[in-house]
C-alpha cells in the first residue's frame, strides 16, 4: 500500500499498465459478481481469471506473502471462536473448517484488492476522486482523508520514538501488559491533541485559500488506454460467461 | 433540484471546516485501526477490542467537535469509499449503514439534537456501530451461506467488536471532558 | 495602505484580553515586524488582520481593519487580497505535489487554463522551486516547504502578505534565502507583515517594529531603537546582532581526545535508512561528560537522525556506540525531539513530570522532586494545568524540563529553542548548562545560533566533517 508510505513498489511488476480506476472497476467488479455466484464452476472462472491478474500485476513472493496474511488472519479467528467455544457450548457442534466456495470467493476478492492496494499512489487517488465527479460534500472530505493519512502515519512513528525514550524502563512488549491504562493513554492522547490541531490548521488553511465543497477541483475526463480496453474486455467476457454457467446450474 | 445539489455541495449546512474535521477524523481512525490490525493479525480478540475501541472514542470526540445531524452519515460513507479506494474493501454493506446511520441521526435531531444535549453522542455511536455491524453481518451471510455454519464465527467477532465499541463509548466520554479541560475543544 | 485602529480582542474561551487597543499604519509595499515575548498577542494580531476573527477565531472583537479603505466582511473576498503563511507550512497543502498545489490554490479563486499555467510557471520560476515542481509536498525541505505556500500565495497577487514565524525550523542558509525572497516580494509591492521572535535575519527586510507585550503596544520603531541590550532585555526580545562565525566552527580540541575511556563515542557511523542512500558516513566524534556540545549543520544532513543513532532508536549499518568504552544495549539516554506534541501524554503539568522520573514504573511518585524541576524551568505556577493547553514556548520548555530531569549520561536536545522569546531563551540555556554541570554529556542540535552563542562549549560542525571526512576521534 505505498498510498499509506509503505515500501511496496517493489511488489508490482509493472508489466499491465493500467488506471487505477481500471484496477477499482475490477475490484468492484469481482466482489460484486463473486458475491452473486452461488456455484463452484462459475466461482472457479472468475478464480481462474483473478489469478492470472494477479500474476501479472504482483511478484509470486509477495502474493505468497499476502495470502499467508490472510490464513492467519483466518486462523486467529477460527481459534478465538474455537476457544469461545468451550465457554458458550451452542458453538461446539459448529463446522470451523473453511468452506470451498467461501474460500473462492475470499481469494476472488483478495486477487482484485491486493493489485489495487498495491499500486495505489497519493497523487493518483486524488486525481481519480476528480475523474469520478463525486458531490463535493464527499469529495472534499474524502481528499483531505487521503491527504493526510501518511501525515497520521509520520506522527504515529515519532510518538512510537519518543514513547520508547521516555519509558524506556517499561517500554518494549512488555509496556502494554505491564501498565495497560498508561500504554493505551501515552499512545492515544497526543494522536488525538495532534488531530484536534491539524484540524484546526486545516480548516483554516482551506478557508484562506478559499476552498470549499463548492470548489471545482479541475474534474478531468475518464481516459481508458488500449490496455485497459483491453483487460475490461476480457474481465467482461470472463464475467458473462460465469453469469450464464451459474444461470445454466440454477435452471437446470 | 437545484437545492439538492447545493446541500450536496455543502452549501448552508456544513461549513468547510466541518468537512475538513470529518475527513481528519476519517483519517485517523483508518490509520490507527489498520495499523493496530497490521500489528496484531486484524481477528485476535485484543485488536479487535482496540480497533473498535479507537473508532468508537474518536467518533464521540468528532461529534463533540461537529455536533451535527449528518455527521455519522458523512463519516461512514468517506470512511467505506477511503477502504474501497485504499485497500479495495467493498462498499456493498453502504447503502444498509447509510439508511441505518441517518435513521439513528433522524432519531437523534428528533429527541433535541447534539447541539443541544451533547450526551446523545453515546446514543447516536452505540446505534449506528449496531446498525453497521447488522448490516456487516447480513452481507457475510450471502458470503457463506452454503455453509452458514461459518456465520456464527462472523456473528462472535461482531459481538466482540462491538463489545470494543461500549469500551470506546466509556473511553470517549473520558477523552471529551479532558479535551475540555486542555481547551482542545468547546 | 493597511490600517489597524484599537484592535481589542477577547477570547472565546478566556477572561484575558488577547489585544488591548492595538492600532499602527503600513503604506504598501513595506515590511513590518511584529515581536515580543511568548503570549503577547503576535499570532492573534496576524490571524485578525487575516480576517479570522470572530469567524473562525471565536471570540470578541472590536476595533476596527481597513486595507485601502476596505473592512474585512466575508472571509473570501478579503483572503485574496490578504495571503496567510502559518507556522506549519505543511498543514496549508492539500495536493500531492509542488505544481498541483500551485494549480489548486489558482483553481480555488477562478483561475484556470492558460493562465493559470502561466501564473504557475511564475511562481515556480520566481521561488526557485522548477527543480522540485513534479515532487511531493511530503518530501521538501521545511525552506522549499515555506517557498512553495509563499509562491501560492503571491501567484493571486495579494496586497498583504501576514508570516506566522517563518523562521521557527530553518537553518542559517534558509533563513537568509527566505529573507532574499521576502525582499523581492517587498519589490513587488506588496505589504508584509511579519510575526518572529529571532530579529537578527530580517535586518535587512523589515524597516517598522512593532513590539507588543500581554495584548498592548509596547513600543514601535526601527532598528536602532532595538540595538539598545537594556532596552531589548526590558522587552524579553532576542539579539538583533548577527552570531560569530568562530562559534559555530568545529572545535579542535574534540579531535584531541583520542581515548575512548570516559564519556559517549561514536566510533566509524555508518547510517542509512532501509536501501536508501548513505546519511552518515563513517563518523567518528567524542561527547565529553559535564559538556555542552552543540551539532550544527544545513538541514537534512542527518542531525536529527544521528541523534537518534546516538540513544539506540536507530541501529548504525556499521560503528558503533560506546558509553565509557563500552556498548549498551538498547535505547539510552535522554532524547527531546522537535515536536513537544509527541511528547506530553499526562493531564497536568506536575504529572507529566512525575511519570518521567518514574519512568513508566508504578510508585515511584514524587511531587517534591517534580515541582523543583518545574520551578527551574519557571513553570511551577502551571502544574495544575493540562499540558496541551500550555502556549508553545511553555510547552517546550516541559519537554526539556521532563528531558533533563531525569539521571542520565546522555541527553540529546533537538531544537530546543525555536519558538523561544530572548527572555526564555536565557532561561533555557541557563538550565541546559547547568545540567551539563551536574554530570551528563549534553548534545545540542540546533539552527539558532544566539543559543549556540550562549551554550556552546564544543562544536562539531557536520557541514565541515562531511565536507572533508575526518575523525574527531583519533
């Protein structure tokens, strides 16, 4: 996610050069359609499809990476319930072993975000923001979000040093289960006086320089390459076959 | 018509400055609960009381400072849209968390509005977090539902998450009244 | 011609008056600074005369502005002919690069296409930022960060141009590039009006002083007027003379300690941040115990980073660390970073203090110990108070405060001075020697040279070392 500072360019292969807006059609696409699906051969489709996208856009090292992530992420779940379980005794007789098709579905979903997230960039979003000719109501919130994210991600990294200085003699993994009220305060308190100023200068600077929800930010056409034609093309076509397989099983 | 689009466009009701606190805040809670969920593998159960217990304390402040009907609203569909940009979560719970939202905020205005009891903060966030989660909840069933065994796994981490929130409630209010204290906010 | 005629303005939230019967004139095309000491009203002048109050700055106002005749009715109508430069210039951004924000700050007042182009290319080309204009806003120095909402602002062609103390994170080089710039934008016509405690860099930009103190006029003149010391020391005002050049020259005695027995060495750093280019390169220096030393150097030459080398926050690709010939393993010493923000996490002054000497640890309260420190600083009166709610001068001197209070071998400051009237500057570099007295090696990073004047017993100088690479430590 190098929108939010990351260092992730060296994930992308840069080898399918389409828009962002190209990537969040996909994405929305996929998890829409996938969603939809309630059968294994048109699910596999869009799976089979997602993954060779995925290919293209994301080192193999890194997707291999991500998606350890994510059964991780999986398993801590099925073991908090797991353990929940011996509490509540309604939820024992409960299948915690994934299911194939929510399991297709999860990586159709995973296929489409990760070349997205991956490849987003600061600049391009707001640009994107412009292109979708949003109600400046949403719009302007939505760039000042975007705007600031890495600014909250600076400020989190130089409380992180200074908390470690400060208490260094509890700081460490230990600091959070030794005095959990003085950990959660010395982290949260001066992220919160810092959004309440950087609010307050904001506001102000967006005042001076007179802008407001009204503003026409320059809303620039949507401009689709002979790429992206390209992979919109067969994502299409991919999606309306799945569409008639799965129309085809539910009649038949 | 012409009306519609001038609210759209923030004429009258909002000013710049509250737009501009909405998406601060929209920020900060992005930031912080994916950095607590990077942290800490996003489903344990202490990140998952951190995470709603951070979203739930900094939407008390946010509408402490913007003591608005449409606040909430605002928030979560700047707050879906940023996950659907940044990470590509799909926004298909929305328009349920929309309807919800504003429903709460419509209750909200009709008891006397925020401007006037500031306390109906905790309503407004306890309700709307109830709603969203409803609505989560209703959209992982079309996920699982050829095995819907696996939506009591989804029903567990909401009911955990929001048990988070009702922390964050506490912490919220806690927060506000310090704030106060430091001039920090009105 | 801008005209203020007794400006009084009250708080929202305070019984004080901010401004008590301010009121002066300034024909176009002339500076004006505006100093005093911390708290006397300086900012709130600036943001009333930017046409913030009682809008946006709530509060009472009374009084009366006129600019060409013209009073400050709706906020957008005045703010194009009145340009604000705040504190913090990265908080006026809202674009991702140089040029968008140009194109941005344009757009929002009408102006679009060819002309706007052309304005853009202007300003890049006026502030020297064409090298820069495809980059983004995070990644600029704190002078361009300043020059790029200055190009902005002037590319609308405003009649006053307010600067909230521009001179708060610049190094020397900077400071005098930005004084070159203000000088021209002067040339254009265009009124300035300038808020800073460090007088000696616009000499040669302001001819008007304006000095307020507790919200009143406390005096107005030229710079002749300020070169009295009794007068200035009255005022609580910093020097308007210029630093020596001797003092902020590498000291030689420091490559004269060649033993690594007591005392911090820093033996063959190597630094850099992960696969990115080399920031500190094979340098070796000596930190006496009971020393005051002081790092100079241009920024973004890796002062601050090596300060964090220094107390364990970063780990050195090679070289190491040694207290007393010997290494410690992980952070040591005490550090006190630029942004006293990230650094005050209590709800009262006295706590604060508290928790740092305890370290985090459970019991260790001592209110006795906590107040002396605090009366050092001059900030027993405000134990009681949030730390947040403290004025930056005061909220700096805390954080100090907290910094030194604790026994250490080590302390390193960074900038510890920037937001400091000449009064609290005394008092800061009083109690900064006076620790270095009481034991630990103290490291001083700093561009303000009247505190290098005051403290400075030992100076390394990067811009020399890494200008001809040698070892202060033999």
């Amino acid at each position: 996610m190098p929108a939010l500072s990351f260092k992730f360019s060296e994930s992308t292969t840069g080898f399918l050069k389409i828009t962002p807006e190209s990537r969040l059609i996909l994405t929305l696409v996929a998890s829409i359609f996938s969603l939809f699906f309630g059968q294994i051969v048109p699910l596999a489709i869009l799976l089979l499809v997602t993954a060779v996208y995925i290919s293209l856009e994301i080192r193999f090292r890194y997707i291999a990476i991500v998606y350890l992530f994510f059964a991780f992420i999986a398993l801590t779940a099925v073991t908090f319930v797991w353990l929940l379980g011996f509490v509540f005794t309604v939820m024992k007789d409960q299948p915690l072993s994934m299911a194939v098709i929510p399991f297709m579905r999860l990586s159709i979903s995973i296929n489409t975000i990760i070349p997205l997230a991956f490849n987003s960039k600061l600049s391009e979003l707001i640009s994107t923001l412009n292109k979708l000719r949003l109600p400046g109501l949403i719009k302007l919130p939505l760039i000042i979000t975007i705007r600031f994210i890495p600014t909250f991600i600076n400020d989190l990294k130089q409380l992180r040093q200074a908390v470690r200085i400060r208490f260094r003699g509890v700081s460490g993994y230990g600091f959070w289960v030794l005095r959990p009220f003085l950990w959660s305060r010395v982290f949260f308190m001066p992220l919160v006086v810092r959004l309440i100023r950087s609010t307050d200068e904001l506001a102000l600077a967006t005042e001076l320089k007179g802008l407001s929800a009204e503003t026409d930010f320059g809303a620039q056409r949507l401009i689709f390459g002979p790429t992206d034609k390209i992979v919109l093309a067969l994502a299409s076509i991919a999606v309306s076959v799945s569409f008639i397989i799965e129309n085809l099983h539910a009649h038949g | 018509m012409a009306s519609i689009r001038a609210f759209l466009n923030g004429r009258g009701f909002f000013e710049t400055s509250d737009l501009v606190t909405i998406g601060l805040f929209s920020a900060m809670t992005k930031a912080s609960t994916l950095i607590l969920a990077l942290a800490g593998g996003g489903m344990n159960p202490v990140t998952l009381l951190l995470r709603s217990a951070v979203h739930a304390a900094l939407l008390m402040v946010l509408l402490a400072k913007v003591p608005k009907t449409g606040v909430l609203t605002l928030f979560n569909i700047v707050g879906s849209l940023l996950a659907f940009f940044l990470m590509g979560q799909a926004m298909l719970a929305l328009p349920t968390i929309i309807v919800g939202t504003l429903a709460v905020e419509l209750l909200v205005r009709a008891l006397g509005g925020l401007e006037k009891h500031p306390g109906l903060g905790i309503l407004a966030v306890a309700a709307s977090e109830l709603f969203s989660r409803a609505a989560n909840i209703g959209l992982a069933y079309l996920g699982v539902r050829e095995q819907p065994g696996l939506l009591v796994m989804v029903v567990v981490i909401s009911a955990f998450s929001y048990l988070g929130i009702l922390i964050g409630l506490a912490g919220g209010i806690r927060m506000i009244k310090e704030l106060r204290h430091a001039g920090l906010i009105v | 011609m801008l005209t203020v005629e007794s400006l009084t303005f009250t708080h929202a939230l305070s019984p004080k008056k901010a401004l008590d019967g301010v009121g002066f004139s300034l024909p176009a095309g002339t500076a004006l600074l505006v100093t005093g000491p911390s708290g006397s009203g300086k900012s709130t002048l600036l943001s009333i005369l930017a046409g913030l109050a009682p809008r946006f700055l709530k509060g009472k106002l009374e009084g009366s502005v006129f600019l060409d005749g013209k009073a400050p009715g709706e906020l957008r109508h005045w703010s194009s002919d009145v340009g604000f430069m705040t504190q913090n210039p990265e908080c006026q951004f809202l674009a991702g690069n140089v040029e968008d924000e140009l194109y941005l700050t344009l757009r929002c007042r009408n102006i679009s296409g060819q002309a706007a182009a052309e304005l853009v290319d202007e300003a890049l080309k006026t502030f020297s930022l064409e090298s820069v204009r495809s980059q983004s806003v995070f990644n600029l120095s704190e002078g361009q960060k300043q020059r790029v909402v200055l190009a902005a602002l002037t590319s609308l062609k405003p009649k006053v141009l307010l600067l909230d103390e521009p001179s708060a994170n610049l190094d020397p080089p900077a400071l005098e590039q930005l004084a070159e710039i203000l000088k021209k934008i002067e040339g254009l016509g265009v009124s300035l009006i300038i808020a800073d405690h460090r007088l000696a860099w616009l000499t040669g930009v302001c001819r008007k002083i304006l000095v307020l103190d507790e919200g009143r006029v406390a005096g107005e003149g030229d710079w002749e007027w300020l070169s009295d010391d009794q007068t200035r020391a009255g005022l609580g005002l910093r020097s308007v003379g210029r630093c020596s050049s001797k003092r902020t020259s590498s000291n030689p005695s420091n490559s004269r300690q060649n033993s690594l027995g007591e005392g911090v060495a820093a033996k063959n750093l190597t630094f850099s941040y992960y696969k990115g280019p080399i920031i500190i390169n094979d340098l070796s220096f000596k930190l006496t115990y009971g020393t005051v030393t002081v790092l100079l150097g241009k920024s973004g030459l890796g002062k601050t980073t090596l300060a964090r080398l220094l107390c364990g926050l970063e780990k050195p690709l090679n070289g190491e660390i040694l207290f007393d010939g010997e290494k410690e393993p992980g952070p040591h010493g005490q550090v006190v970073l630029q942004n006293s923000d990230h650094q005050l996490y209590m709800p009262s002054v006295l706590e604060e203090v508290n928790v740092a000497l305890s370290q985090g640890r459970r019991g260790a309260r001592d209110d006795q110990k906590a107040l002396e420190v605090l009366s050092a600083f001059g900030l027993a009166d405000l134990a009681k108070r949030h730390p947040q709610s403290l004025s930056g001068g005061e909220k700096q001197r805390l954080v100090v405060a907290v910094g030194l209070a604790r026994p250490t071998r080590l302390v390193v400051l960074d900038e510890p001075t920037s937001g400091l009237d000449g009064r609290n500057l005394s008092l800061m570099s009083r109690q900064i020697i006076k620790s270095a007295q009481s034991g630990p090696a103290v490291l001083v990073i700093t561009h303000d040279l009247e505190l290098v004047e005051l403290v400075a017993q030992d100076v390394i100088n990067l811009d020399e070392v890494l200008q001809s690479p040698r070892e202060l430590l033999t």
